[in-house]
C-alpha cells in the first residue's frame, strides 16, 4: 500500500501485514478462503500485471505490492422468490444490466477461485439457469468481478438469484425428506423418544452399543 | 536457511513416505479397521486427548459457574474486567428500539431473524448485528454437511442415539430430541429456500456416513456447504429487508430493572461510537472461541470466533455448562505451513479417505467420533512416534485422500471436494494423486451458554440463543453434520419463542447494575488483573511493532 515492509519468507498476505502491524477490522474473515472477505489487488514490481488474490490464500513474493476491497457497493435489488418462476426472461428482469456484457473476459480473469464468470453471464443473458448454477457454485462473493467489470455488471448477485431459483424450482424435490416431516407430525416418534429420554443410563449405552452401522 | 527440494509440493525427505502410503493403497481399500469399545474409547480419551490434561484447566473463582473448570484462555475471559463503565453510558437515549436483538450474524442469528419475521414480527422490529460482515461466521466454512435424519431405512431415533453417544451421554436430552425430531423441517425449509444439496434425479438425497453415525444422514453441497446455505440465507434476509448493522459489535447486554435482559450496549468497530439497544427480547448467536487458541492450538474458526457471547451472557449471571470440554478436529492441515491448522473436511474420511501412519499403515477406525478420532492421531505420532515431521517441527499422519479416487472413481474429489482440491492446487498438491498431512485442530465449542429447554431459553429472561454459544446439546462432543443442524434447529426455535415472548414483554427501566456487580464479585473473589473482555477480535500483530506502540490517534 506504498509502504514498504520486510516480512518472514513464505507467510501468507494476511499474516504478513499482521506481522508488519496492521490489525485487520475489514479485510480478514474465515481466513480460509470461503468468506470472500480478503479480496486483494497486487502488481509485482517490474510486471505491468495487475493480479489478484485472497490474502489469506496467497504467499508474499518480493517485490509485491497491493492493496485490499474493503467493501464491494453492489447492486442487489429485492424480489420475493416464492413469487418468482424460472423463467427465461426472469435474470434480466432483474439485473438488465448483463445486456450490456461486452464480453471482455475480464470478470474471469478477476476471479481468484478460477471460475469461468463470463460464461456465466453469457449464460444468465440466455436464461439458462443451469448453466449459471453450475459456474458459479463456487463463488464467494469476494467482489473483484464487480469492480473490474466495464459495465457495471455484479455477476455474483446475478448468479445467487440464478441458484436459489434453479435450487428452488429445478432441482427436483426430495420425497423422502416430506415424507419424513409428516412421520414427525403425526407424533410417530414421541413415544418411543419419550422412552429413550426417560431409560436408564445403562439401557441407554446398551441400546447405542448394539445400533447397526450402515456401511 | 538450506533449500529443501520441494517435489510436486512436498519436501523430498517426505516422499519416502509417500511411497509406503502408496504401496499398501490397494490392500487397504478392502480392509476396514475395527471399530473401538465404550471401554476402549474412554481410555484412549482419558490418556490422549488434550482435554483431559489438568494443568491446562483452573477452576473458575465466582459467578454461576464458581469452581467449575475451564482452560485457562476462557477463565482469563470471564476473570476479566468489562469493558464498559456504567457511567460513559447514557441509557435514557436509545438508539435502536426494537422487539428483537440479535447478536451475531452468522447461520444462527440469520436463521432466527428468518423465523422471528415468520412468527410475525415486522422486519423493521428485528435488529441483527454483526462485528464484521453479514454472514462472516464459522456457519460459512463448513464443509462437510449437515445431518438430517429423512431417509427411509433411518429415524429420529437413531440419530438420537448418536448424539447421546457421540456426547459421552451428557447431553441435555430435551434439546437432544429436539435436534433429531427437527432434521427433516430444517432440509424441507432449506429446499424450499432453494439451497442446493446433491439430490439424484428422482430428489434422493445424496447422503455419507460421518464419524459416529449409524446412518448414512449427511447432506451436502459439494464442500461448500456452509456457504450454500449461509449464502442463501443472507439473500433472504436481505430480501425481507430486516435491518442489518454490520461492524458493530455488543460490548455489553443490558438488563431491566426486574433483571431481564433488554438489548445490549452496541459499539461501532471503525467510528469507536457506542449506541444503546433496547429490545424486548434478545437472541445470542455470537459463536465460539476458536480463536482464542485454547492450549495453543491452530483453529479452523473464523476471525471472530473469540468467546464474546459467553463473556457477555456471564455478566447478566447467565449459567454456562461443560465449559471444561473443546473440540479439536481429527484433521487440520499440517503443511504446508501457509494453510496450518485449517480444516480438512470430514467429508474426506466420509468418502473413503483413511488415516495413515508414515509406514502406510491404518491405525483407527476413519469416522469414530471425533474426539475420538483425534486422540489415536495424537497417540500415533506422540506415544508410538509414528508420525511424520513437517519442516517446521510439526508432527502429523497421512489423509490417504487417493483412496477416494480409487474406490469411488476418478474425479470425485473435483466433484465432491473443490475448496479442498482447491486449498492444496495453490500450494502445488495435488490431494487426487497424494495424500494429504493432517494432525487435529481446535475446531468448537463443544460446551457454552447453558440452554435451558428447546425453547432456546438460557437461565435469564429474555435471553435467548442458538448455535455454537450455547451449551447441552452436544454434551462434551459433538457430531460432525450436527453444528449446522444445531444453529438451524435453535435459529429457528430461537427466533419463534423469542418472538412469543416479545410480544407479551413490558420492559422495566434499562439498567447496567450487572456490571457494577460483576466488577464487585471480580474484587471479592481476590482477582487482580488488567484484562478487559470481550475481546472482540483476537491480538495477531507482531510482537515488535506492539512493544514499539503508542496510542495516540
């Protein structure tokens, strides 16, 4: 951040700036690369290349210098999904912005999970929930797509939008898991849990002792 | 320092080992390794597992829990001063009214807001804060999956009987019942959510075994699981519009004069301004203490994972249990040394992958109950010395994760495991073709803020909670899938008896007279110390830029 600072050999970026003496209120979070909340944009000196990074995720290199998202203002509007179909036009209705998609591939150069976002926006542009569901499982939502995109695009809110649609509406129902609700509210359980909760301690150990495992 | 030969992500010396692990794979994968005795179980425990090491423990001085023992990270907590001084703090202007406050915005506090909204109270009447992002959590970083007892040839009962095993039989059975009977609502509201478990194309659930199940009940989104649904709550509660403050943090709950807590002393993490909170009834879904690195341990946790919830709920003299009991993951990463201490999901041994001394060779059960699990690692490498020792003196056994492509074909790790495959590719190991180096790490709470009954209820009126701060559902171990399943479970009772509650709740006047009175028993009980809780965040910077600090800004 324009400050040069000499750190261990092989720390992540995180620690590294911890061991230089930033204590982090944004920036750090799961510090294991599911949160999103470390996006970081570094040039190493000499390259022209602007790269990017989860802090918690990538090694120092000499030479490195960078900076990190504290906050991504995305656009997010509100809708009510069990008033929503899957429909084709539905992801345009609701961010019209991916028509402005130039195609520049800069998203999917931006990711630091390696996923395919463009594609993903082409494919939310087609309708094909899908498709976007299946590119974009992996996100985090770590904001770097949105603010290196030309035209103003979040492909991952679009993305959300997609999967709790397709998971909603798509995926088909698990029978057995309503089945299963309807056995618990008929009381078929009660009495039996009832005895378990009440037995003795050592009917108790007997019972799990001897329980079949399912291989 | 002398250059190590590093091949495909591992130091040279290391690859001998490799090659032992490679050469008894084929065997191995028809062999299962037996599965331990009650008896068995509990002298491993008693002479491996790191909870049972006294020295690591004091008995707490005052309060409810007096004489109670505890690591030592925690009684420091809760032997320390609060932060606040009642009298910096107006409470005659109230900055946020509201009939519910929810402290912590990860699985459980989202899941309560959802279900609060549900049970008829106003979005605009619920309040949720957050002391870093919405939805920054532990809840974000499982993996694994959650267990859910739906399936044909499994019930209620077995899973039951898990918990209550798995827990050393000291569970609070009513909020073990709870968790059992309540699995199949919690899948259905997931799917109707829209959350994206594995189903086939008929809807079966895609479900594996995890250490101390009897069924097969674990649902899973590849090992983003966590993040599926913590993801797709977020977006509902954003979608409802219910109220949100994020890098706020509550520095202190607030009682009324009939001592029943009534909102929380909220404090701005980056303006250092503190807001006073009044609602009618409060809900606590801060987390765990991860990240207080109990024995010195690596955590998985996330950043926040610092106690705040229990040092809070003590102050009003709400109850804790089994504060004495911690959780250590059988498998955190080991190297390299970038990723110590992170988890590597339960979902590996799930799908096959078996635990492996240097010389190749199986030495437990892979899914026994986690603790378990943890202690014949630990006995491996400390009392049998079959270890391998990484470049910077730790020890660790083998994740024989090329055992999943061998058994289940190749790509099901790409498939099932992509933030794993993921982890390892960017430090050039490729868990398809070699094992992985693992040894446990602190992973949860196992005990916490007692809950009362399966209302969700704690020993104090008006304070409710749900998830990894609280205490008695797990007992003195938990399952794994059973920690998503809990914050949705008490998310959801939280979040409809609180609202029950609110809806009667006349509030007294505010008052922060607990403090004044812990501050007295503090004294009393001869504690003589500078230590202020909570915390908030844990302390990470250098040691030689702290000795060189001022604070003048």
């Amino acid at each position: 951040m324009g400050r040069e600072y000499q750190v261990p050999f092989g720390l992540t970026i995180m620690k590294a700036m911890e061991y230089a003496g930033y204590r982090f209120i944004r920036g750090a979070g799961c510090r294991g690369g599911f949160c999103g909340s470390c996006a970081t944009v570094y040039r190493i000196e000499g390259d022209y290349k602007l790269r990017v990074a989860l802090a918690c995720q990538k090694t120092v290199e000499d030479g490195m210098y960078l900076t990190q998202l504290p906050f991504t203002p995305a656009n997010k509007p509100v809708y009510d999904v069990e008033k929503l179909s899957p429909s084709v036009n539905v992801l345009l209705e609701y961010y019209p912005e991916i028509a402005k998609c130039v195609s520049c591939n800069t998203c999917t150069k931006a990711c630091p999970q390696d996923l395919e976002v463009m594609d993903y926006v082409q494919a939310a542009l087609r309708g094909d929930l899908e498709e976007v569901a299946r590119l974009s499982f992996d996100c985090i939502g770590c904001g770097l797509c949105a603010m290196r995109c030309p035209t103003s695009i979040v492909p991952y809110n679009v993305a959300q939008l997609a999967r709790r649609l397709y998971g909603k509406y798509v995926m088909p129902r698990a029978k057995h898991v309503d089945d299963r609700v309807k056995e618990v509210e008929e009381g078929k359980f009660d009495e039996e849990i009832k005895n378990l909760m009440e037995t003795s301690l050592d009917v108790l150990k007997e019972r799990y002792t001897k329980r079949d495992i399912e291989k | 320092m002398s250059k190590l030969e590093i091949v495909k992500g591992y130091p040279r010396y290391m690859r001998e080992s490799i090659k032992a692990v490679e050469k008894t794979r084929d065997k191995r994968s028809k062999e299962t390794f037996k599965l331990m005795s009650l008896e068995e179980r509990a002298e491993l425990l008693q002479k491996h597992h790191p909870d049972y090491k006294k020295k690591e423990k004091r008995p707490l001085r005052f309060g409810p829990n007096k004489g109670d023992l505890m690591p030592h990270e925690v009684v420091d907590l809760l032997e320390a001063h609060p932060l606040v001084n009642p009298r910096d703090i107006d409470l005659s202007h109230v900055d946020f009214d509201t009939d519910i406050l929810i402290i912590g915005g990860g699985g459980g506090g989202m899941t309560a807001a959802l279900w609060a909204h549900y049970s008829g109270i106003p979005a605009e009447n619920i309040l949720i804060i957050q002391k870093l992002r919405l939805q920054d959590s532990n809840s974000v970083m499982s993996q694994g999956g959650v267990q859910a007892a739906d399936k044909p040839n499994d019930s209620p009962l077995l899973h039951y009987l898990d918990i209550i095993g798995g827990g050393h039989f000291t569970n609070n059975p009513e909020l073990v019942r709870a968790l059992a009977m309540d699995g199949a609502y919690i899948m259905k509201w997931h799917e109707e959510l829209g959350v994206e478990y594995r189903r086939d194309a008929e809807g079966t659930m895609f479900t594996l075994s995890g250490g101390g199940a009897s069924r097969k009940r674990m649902h899973s989104a590849r090992d983003y699981t966590g993040l599926e649904i913590v993801r797709t709550l977020k977006d509902e509660v954003l979608n409802k519009e219910i109220p949100v403050l994020e890098f706020t943090s509550a520095v202190e709950l607030i009682t009324d004069d009939q001592n029943r807590v009534a909102g929380a002393v909220l404090y701005n993490m980056e303006t250092q301004q503190y807001y006073v909170a009044r609602a009618k009834a409060t809900i606590l879904s801060t987390g765990g203490f991860g990240r207080l690195h109990i024995q010195g341990f690596p955590t998985t946790n996330h950043y926040g994972a610092t106690a705040d919830g229990l040092v809070l709920a003590y102050h009003v003299g709400a109850k804790l249990r089994d504060m004495d009991s911690v959780q250590y993951h059988p498998t955190g990463a080991v190297y390299p040394e970038q990723i110590v201490g992170l988890l590597v999901t339960e979902k590996v041994r799930s799908l096959g992958a078996q635990p492996v001394n240097k010389h190749g060779e199986q030495f437990v059960y892979p899914l026994e109950p986690r603790d378990v699990e943890a202690s014949a690692i630990i006995r491996e490498c400390y009392e049998k010395n079959n270890g391998i020792e990484t470049t910077t003196g730790i020890r660790g056994v083998w994740l024989d994760s090329p055992l999943i492509e061998l058994t289940r074909g190749e790509g099901t790790i790409q498939k099932e495991l992509p933030a794993m495959l993921r982890q390892y590719a960017r430090f050039d190991i490729d868990m398809t073709e070699d094992p992985v180096l693992i040894f446990p790490t602190l992973h949860f709470q196992n005990g916490g803020v007692e809950m009362i009954n399966d209302k969700a209820e704690t020993s104090i009126s008006g304070l409710f909670a749900a998830g990894e701060v609280t205490g008695g559902a797990h007992g003195k171990n938990r399952l794994m899938g059973n920690s998503i399943l809990e914050y949705s479970v008490f998310g959801r009772r939280a979040g409809m008896f609180a609202t029950k509650y609110a809806k009667k709740m006349k509030l007294g006047k505010l008052t922060l007279n607990h403090v004044t009175k812990y501050e007295k028993m503090l004294k009393e009980s001869g504690v003589e110390t500078d230590r202020k809780a909570p915390i908030l965040l844990p302390e990470y910077r250098g040691e030689k830029v702290l000795s060189h600090a001022l604070d003048i800004l």
